[in-house]
C-alpha cells in the first residue's frame, strides 16, 4: 500500500510517535505491507518466541529464589501478550489500515479552528498516554536487567572472563555452571535487553497506538455533535443524511478497532489480574526482608501496569460517552422545525447512539472503569491471601 496523501503538520504531530515505535515492528498501518515488512514482523516474533522459551526452561529447571522465578513469569506473560499484539496486528492490517487512513482524510479535510482544536486536544490525549505508559515500562526493563547487579552484594570478581550464565541480568541457571568469555556473556546480555525493550515496545506502543485512533474516533465523534447540535434546516451547509451517514461511518470503524484488540485484551485483563498479585506478592516478601532495591522495581512496575490498564478503562469510557452523547446534540438542534420524513431519520439516529460501540475484552467483557475498579478489587484480595500465606 502507498499513501499519495501529504503528511502536513498535523498529522505528524498526531501519528509521528506511533509511526517511530511500530515501524521497526512491521505493524504500522501507513506502510508499504511488503517483503521487508514481513521480515521484521517474523524477526520480532521470532524472537519473542526465543525469550519465552528460555525464560521457561528457567522455571521449570532452573534453580532461582521466589524473586527471580516471579520475575521469569512476569516475563513469560509480558512476551506472550506482546507477541500476541503483534500477531493480531498483522492479522487485522486492513482494519487499522482504513482506520489511518479515514484519520488522515480528516486531518486533510480539517476547515474550521474549532475542528483543529477538538483533533490536537485528541491527538494530545494519544501522546500523553503514549509518554506516560512507555517510560515506565521502560524503566522498568531497565530495572528487570540491573537489579540483580543492584542487588548482589559480592564485589565484582576480576576475571571476568569466566561469567557464569546464572549471573547473566535475566538468569539461565538452568544451564549449570557454564563458564563463558566476556564478549559471549556481553552478547548474551545485550540480546536479553534488546529482546526485553522489543517485549516493552510491542506491549505499551501497540496499546498506544490503537488507543491513539480510538481516541482520535472520539475527537470525530465531538466534532459530529457540534455539526448535529448547529444543523438547522433552512442554512444548511450539510444535509441531515451525510451526517447520519457520518455518525455509522465513524461507528464501524469504532467496531473495526474493537475487533483488532478484543481477544488481546481479554488475556490483558486476565494477565493483569495475576499480574498485580504476583507483584503485590513480590512486595510483601520484599517489605519482610527489607529489600529497598525490590521495593523499588516491584513499585515502578506495578505502577506501569496499573496504568496501563487504567487508559484502556478510561478511553473505553470515553468512546462509550462520546457514543452516547451525539443523540443529546441531535436532540438539542431544533429538530421541531424539520420535516415529518426527517423527524423519521432523527430517530433513527437517537435509537443507534443509545446501543454505543463499547471496547470488548473476547467480545463479552466491557472495559470501562467499572471493570478496572473490579480487577483492582480481586488483585487486592489476592494479595490479603498471600500475606496471610507468609505470615503464617
């Protein structure tokens, strides 16, 4: 696919961030879906997949502490969402490629400030949630490569040519007592942090980006209120129908998107669940042992993590409000003033925002602050048992 569009000013503030983080992935929607694209598509799962099996042969043969085994599923969980996104991604590319694509038409067709206000408000939401959530995670990443040097007491031994691979950041004891040269142990080590920042950036920047245009939706959304709540028919400047149609063009695309992320984020909400229990776990142990350095990476994580499912709940709620709120402005124009036939298709038109597109975790699940506020209730119940647990 080639775009023959010109990518102007804001456009490249709205999209620029996504493009930079999914490009290397092969996912981003305005690309040219060839050969090469493909190629590190495979080379990103690929080594996914690589991650996930090492870290598992860990678990099952390794012989680590709570911590790192906690550690190793958190990891093994983190890569199969993250390889999933990717997969699901390519999977459903002609959804995001006609959602990009709408979104790149309306950055075209913007004639008013008032509409470049509302798009740039909206395109803001898409970078404050993107910085927010991608610096922790990869804070994060870092502190999963450096706490174990952090945390080792030992002084540093002068031979470095014979590291051992249970020292390795992201340990592989499981191997014994293998003794590697020092280029081989940095290879090792620089692999596990590339694959590590891949499993972060397939995660948090595919969230980013599909929360980017969902939210980009809702900007399209407002602007489809202001239009209907200042329709008049006698100083029309667009018909009453090119708005209705409209209102369902933005509403299937919305399904598109749902359809891209429904089955990932079923396993997101589940995976979160365990997640924050394991980490809540995590900190209990590290509290009792008075470790600040676990403390530490098991807060900056955990804090990630709730907030990155925090801005699916609220951009759910969002779309869901902003869904709803079109038959309000429908409502507030002077629809008594229109003709009998055309009452019929302001109906219409009410009876359809009152059935909202919702974003559907395996198509069942709402994923709202409610949900959130569920999620968070169970984590926190989890974690009252484990504590239980250990004190006793």
């Amino acid at each position: 696919m080639t775009m023959t569009m010109t990518w102007n000013t804001d456009m490249a503030y709205a999209f620029n961030p996504y493009k930079i983080l999914t490009l290397p992935l092969g996912i981003w929607p305005l690309q040219n879906y060839n050969t090469f694209a493909l190629i590190r598509s495979i080379v990103c799962c690929s080594s996914l997949t690589v991650l996930m099996i090492l870290v598992f042969l860990e678990i099952t043969c390794g012989n680590n502490n709570a911590y790192v085994q906690l550690d190793n599923l958190e990891i093994i969980f983190c890569s199969i969402l993250a390889l999933l996104k990717l997969l699901s991604f390519r999977i459903y590319a002609n959804n995001l490629i006609r959602n990009f694509s709408s979104a790149m038409k309306d950055y075209l067709a913007i004639d008013t400030e008032e509409k470049r206000t509302i798009m740039r408000r909206h395109a803001y939401m898409g970078r404050l949630i993107c910085y927010s959530v991608l610096s922790l995670a990869y804070l994060a990443s870092i502190l999963f490569m450096l706490v174990a040097l952090i945390a080792d007491n030992e002084e540093v031994r002068a031979n470095v040519s014979k590291s051992q691979m249970s020292q390795l950041p992201v340990p592989l004891t499981f191997l014994g007592e293998v003794h590697v040269s020092t280029g081989v142990y940095m290879l090792i080590s620089i692999f596990q942090y590339m694959v590590l920042t891949l499993t972060t950036t397939s995660n948090c920047g595919n969230d980013s980006l599909i929360l980017a245009i969902i939210l980009h939706i809702c900007g399209q959304m407002e602007v489809l209120k202001i239009e209907f709540n200042n329709y008049d028919v006698k100083n029309k400047s667009k018909s009453f129908s090119a708005l209705a149609l409209r209102h369902y063009y933005l509403i299937e695309h919305a399904e598109l998107l749902v359809n891209v992320i429904s089955f990932v984020l079923l396993l997101q909400m589940l995976f979160s669940c365990l997640f924050v229990s394991l980490m809540g776990f995590q900190f209990i142990l590290a509290l009792k042992t008075n470790d600040a350095v676990m403390i530490f990476k098991t807060t900056i994580v955990l804090t990630a993590l709730m907030l990155q499912l925090f801005f699916y709940s609220i951009v759910g709620d969002y779309l869901k409000y902003q869904m709803e709120e079109v038959g309000h402005s429908i409502y507030n124009c002077n629809w008594y003033d229109f003709p009998l036939i055309l009452m019929r298709n302001v109906l219409f038109v009410i009876m359809r925002s009152q059935q909202p597109v919702q974003l559907l975790a395996g198509r069942f699940f709402v994923v709202d602050i409610k949900s959130y506020m569920a999620i968070v209730k169970s984590a926190i119940s989890y974690i009252s048992v484990l504590r239980v647990m250990v004190d006793e």
